[in-house]
C-alpha cells in the first residue's frame, strides 16, 4: 500500500462560540492554514498512480474556494471551526469523489499546531 498526499493552503478567520468569556478565541481571529490530503491504495498496473494529482486538485478546488477568505463560523456545518472540525468536514466533503481518500491534516505553521483525521 502507498500514500500520496496533496497540500493546499488557506487564509480564514474564526471564532470559538464556546471558549470562556475575555478568552481570546472568543474574538474572531484569523490564521494562515495548510490542508494535507492523503489517499492510499495500490497504483494502478497501467498509469503507476494510485489517483492523478489533477483529479485531487479539481476535487480540493471547491474545498479550499469554500474555505478560503471566509469566517468560517459562517461555512455550513463549521459552526464550532476547530481545527479538529475541519479535518472532518474537508474529508466528509472530499470522501465521495476521492474515495481513496485516508486521512486529512489541518496546520496552523505560524502556531506550530495541527491535527489529523483518519478513516476508522
């Protein structure tokens, strides 16, 4: 089995409903992101890829336009945009025209954080 993994990046801002007041995620703030997506299989006998990266790429278009310069507390289903929330939803989105997909990881570089969902 091998992996490959395709990187976008983002600019958004957020906030956190739930944080405690005078939290500072409380206040809307916005951070640079970077997306890993990362599909598996065995490549194809003929082409040698498991998928063509153009393929992934047109798949990510719609996830990276529906994310980029937004709030992402107004993006359906990111109501509470954690970064743990937004791995779930890029791999909920991409799943049925990538179904190779495995797993989805969020960064924020400038903090030196990330997350990582994986298929169960």
């Amino acid at each position: 089995m091998l992996e490959i993994t395709k990187t976008f990046a983002f600019e958004a801002a957020h906030f956190q409903p739930n944080a405690p007041a005078g939290h500072p995620n409380a206040r809307m703030h916005g951070h640079s992101f970077l997306a890993e997506v990362t599909l598996s299989g065995t490549p194809d006998p003929v082409h040698g890829m498991i998928r063509n990266l153009d393929d992934v790429e047109t798949a990510i278009a719609g996830v990276r336009d529906a994310l980029d310069h937004r709030l992402l507390n107004e993006v359906e289903g990111l109501a509470r945009p954690t970064m743990e929330m937004l791995c779930q939803w890029i791999f909920d989105r991409l799943k049925p025209g990538l179904p190779e997909i495995v797993a989805v990881t969020i960064r924020r570089p400038s903090l030196g954080q990330s997350c990582t969902y994986r298929s169960a």
